[in-house]
C-alpha cells in the first residue's frame, strides 16, 4: 500500500472528506422492483424527492441504483444508463457538493454517470467488469471494491461454504483495492466493503460483521449495507418491512468496529446511530453535554 | 412411509436424498424449517438400511457397507467418518478443518439419523461413465435450482417445472430408460445436482425392471426436492 494514512481522508473527486467522521450514504432506487422499495422511486421527480429527503436527513452520499441487486428481469446497458444519468445530472445541479454515488457493475454506465457529476462508482459485483476501476480513475473518482463470493452479477448464493469467510473477504477486497490503484484510482478514493449477504448466507453474513475489525485493520475505509437486508431478516424471524431496528443493531455494530461508510434506506435513523456511536468511540463530542456539569 | 420390503432379497436398493444443507442439524437456527423433509428421508431409508442389516455377509459388496454418493468435480472417495466443519456453513473465528463435500456430509447425517451404525463409504462421482457402487447406495442429489422468481440463486427458468416434473414421473414410475434420457445440456443449466448421480442409478438399474417408490416431490425451500428408492433384484 501507498503513505497514505489510514481512517484519513476520503476523497470523492473534488470533495473532500477530511477527517474520521463515518459517513452515511442514502440508497435512491430508480429500479422497478428493488427488494425493499419496491419501484418507490422510479419515477424520476419521486427520485428527486427522495435524495432532498436523504440530504434533509443528513445524508452525505446519496447511492444512484438503476438495476435491482438480486435475480430478475434484465435490464440493459442502455436502459440501466437511462435510468440513471438524467437522475444524477438533476441531482448534481441542484446539489453541487453533495457527494453522489451510482450502483453499478457496468464501466459503460459508469462512463456516462461520472460524465453527468457522479462522484463515486459502488461496484457490488467485485470487479466483474475488468475496464470499471480504469474508468473511475479516468475521471477521478472513487470505487468500492466488493467482495461477492466469486458470484456473476445479480445472482445468490447456493451452499456456499468458506474456510474462513472473513478471510477470504479480506484477500478479495485488497486484492481489488490492489487492482484499483494499478488502474489509477487514488489512494485516497478506495472503499473496501464485505457486501453483507452477497455470496453469503446469514451465519456468514453475521461472522463478518463480529469480525468487521479484521477487514478495518487493512487500513482500506470500510462500507457497509447491511439496511434490511435478509441477514437481519433470517437473524430475528422478520420480514424485510419490519427490520428497522434490525438495521440499527447491526449499523451500530459496524459503526462500533470502524466502519466508515453506512449505506442505508433510513437516512434519519442511520445518522443518530452512527453519531452516537461515534460519541461511544470517543471521536465525536456530545451535541450539548451540561448535565452534572454545571 | 418407508418403501415396502423384501429388500433383503435385493441386489441393489439406491436411496435418493436431497443435497440441502438445513437438513444438517442447527444449521437452519433454531427453528428447524427442516424438520419434516429430514423426517421423510429418514423414514425412506430406514427399512431399506434395516434389510441391509440383515443381510447374508460376502459376496461382491463389501460387508455391510453402505455407500454414500453425490456429484463432484472429481471422482474420489473418503473414509466413512472423514470429518465435516461445519463452520464452513456457519462461520467462526478460526478457519475450517478438512473437510468432506457438504452433500456427502448432508447423505451421512441421514443415514446415521435413520439408524445405520455399520460401515460406510462415501463418495463423489463427475460423470455417468464411471462404473456405480453395488449394494445399498444413497444417492444425494436435487432436481432444478431456478423454479423460483424470488428468493433463488438465479434468475427463474421457466423450464424448470416441466423439468423437475419428468423427473417425479421417471422415478416414481420406475422408468428406467426414462431417467437414462434426461436431458443432460438441461440438467447443467438448471443446476440439478442429481444429474450424475440419476445416471449412474439408471447404468447400475440396466435394463430393469425395478420397484420403484416415491417418498416426496417438491420445492419446499426452493430447489426441487425427491425421496425416492429403487431396488431390484
């Protein structure tokens, strides 16, 4: 690995994360059939309203998705841009420094996103596509290095089974990571993130999480999206409408052992969760902390 | 219900089990969604594993052994109590020990929950060309992987049913010739980890006939699911 310093900075093309502050990214689905929201926001005017309503929440990254992540109807190249360059290019005018990522695996689509002012390109699919990280360092921006199991896109695991699940992630991502900085992507501009339930079933998804200090340790900026997702679904017996406070178990978990990046679908509660346990880990001070003291 | 003997008169009796990975204990939690196919198999093998018992010692199969077998990438054989870590299912903070392939692990499990304490062989075979064990043979295995639109491995493969469906058919009517033909471009393609295993049962079967018994068909979890057994003289 390169000088650069560890749970540093961060930078998304022009802006700048500068300090230890964890970050809370809002998933803004432009999909017909995305697992929780299910076409919520797939026109594009309820797609703006919902990144206003991440920013209003105090999101710092909004998360641009135009392909649902799991088995499904495909969708095209063509289609997938569509759903989403016209999106981030109204988004990128009316919030010039909001840091705006897009969910791709595809470096055609991420040409025409990070063209339109997209700052970050979430690859869920680890790489899949060998131009993506060379195309992110062309307009230099940042990428996430994912791991999924060796799986193709959009699809989910099948008795997989591990060694060691934590680290065979840890190989996958800094050998991405790797990768990225070889194509060009900065340093300071590569996320690593264990894709909770990508390649994993629950008890995997679980050990990643208990051991999320191990993938921290590499000293990459570690994301998660771990917001209601089947892991905390199969965990407490609850179907995906009612695993909000699921979510912010695991999100505070995370948030306990390094992680740097929450990628959610509730901004508002994702943020007191992970500025609280900020205050816990002693690198946020109380809003107002009078009581007792005066 | 448990196939009808005499098996103690067969040559060969194949057993077929699904490969499912909850039907290992705790692996599901601690609801046990698969209590009831675990239920089923046991209750396929039990009378067939009883016969075996009692069977005369000697001939060509080695004494008393039971085989079990399942697909793999290469044909091999482990000892009847080769271990299985099952923290490769279920994490841990520590990796995994050797281990057998998880369908041989799932085939023992079964076999030893329906009361088989004797000696047992296990192992994997990759293509229909290799000559099938003799005597009493478990045969791990499933039908389609993708019937399903939520919740699956893949996308839904609309040939799925019908698939899965001549499957049932051939083995509950005991169509020897019928499992033979299955479609083996069609079979890969749908993820049907019984493909192999279903030919070597059709080669060992020959010409038949054999006495066919359905134990269960369908999709509880996803995959397509069979319990069935075969025998014959």
């Amino acid at each position: 690995m390169t000088d650069w310093q560890p749970g540093g900075v961060l930078r998304f093309r022009d802006k700048v994360v500068p300090d230890h502050r964890p970050l809370v990214m809002g998933i803004v689905n432009r999909t017909p059939d995305s697992f929780y929201d299910r076409g919520a926001t797939f026109a594009v005017e309820a797609a703006l309203d919902r990144v206003r309503q991440a920013v209003a929440e105090g999101a710092d990254i909004v998360d641009i998705g135009g392909v649902k992540a799991g088995p499904g109807a495909e969708v095209g190249v063509a289609e997938e841009i569509r759903r989403t360059v016209g999106l981030v290019g109204a988004v990128r005018a009316q919030f010039p420094s909001l840091i705006i990522s897009v969910d791709t695996w595809r470096a055609e689509v991420a040409r025409e996103v990070l063209a339109a002012g997209a700052d970050l390109v979430n690859d869920a699919w680890a790489g899949h596509d060998p131009d993506l990280a060379a195309v992110t360092a062309t307009f230099d921006a940042a990428l996430v290095c994912t791991h999924s199991g060796g799986l193709a896109p959009r699809t989910g695991p099948f008795r997989v089974e591990y060694v060691d699940v934590v680290a065979d992630v840890r190989t996958h991502v800094t050998q991405l990571a790797e990768r990225a900085l070889a194509a060009g992507v900065a340093a300071e501009s590569v996320i690593i993130d264990p894709a909770h339930d990508f390649g994993k079933n629950t008890w995997h998804s679980l050990t990643v999480t208990r051991r999320l200090d191990e993938l921290v340790a590499t000293g990459w900026p570690v994301l998660v999206s771990v917001s209601n997702k089947d892991f905390v679904g199969e965990t407490l017996g609850l179907p995906v409408d009612q695993r909000q406070v699921g979510t912010q178990a695991a999100t505070a978990v995370c948030a306990f052992l390094g992680a740097r990046i929450h990628r959610v679908h509730d901004v508002a509660a994702a943020r007191q969760t992970v500025d609280l346990v900020a205050s816990v880990r002693g690198e946020r001070p109380p809003v107002r902390a009078v009581r007792g003291l005066v | 219900m448990s196939p009808a003997p005499p098996f103690v008169e067969a040559t060969s009796t194949w057993v077929l089990v699904p490969g499912t990975p909850i039907l290992l204990p705790d692996v599901a939690g601690a609801s046990d969604p698969a209590a009831e196919l675990r239920s089923v198999c046991v209750e396929e093998l039990r009378n067939p594993l009883t016969a075996w018992t009692a069977r005369p010692q000697g001939g060509t199969v080695g004494p008393g052994e039971v085989t079990v077998l399942a697909a793999g990438s290469v044909p091999r054989t482990w000892s009847g109590d080769a271990p299985y870590d099952v923290s490769r299912l279920l994490g841990g903070s520590r990796p995994a020990g050797p281990s057998i392939p998880l369908a041989l692990a799932v085939g023992r499990h079964l076999v030893r929950a329906a009361g088989w304490s004797g000696p047992l062989a296990l192992q994997t075979v990759a293509g229909p060309t290799e000559p099938g064990p003799a005597g009493l043979v478990v045969a791990v295995g499933d039908g389609s992987r993708y019937r399903s639109a939520e919740g699956g491995p893949g996308a839904q493969d609309p040939r799925s049913v019908a698939f899965d469906e001549q499957v049932r058919r051939v083995l509950a009517d005991g169509d020897v010739a019928g499992l033979r033909a299955l479609d083996v471009e069609l079979a890969t393609a749908l993820g049907v980890t019984g493909r192999v295993p279903w030919r070597l049962l059709a080669d060992a079967a020959g010409g038949g006939p054999v006495e066919p018994h359905l134990g269960f068909a369908g999709d509880p979890f996803g995959p397509y699911a069979l319990v069935a057994t075969w025998w014959w003289r």
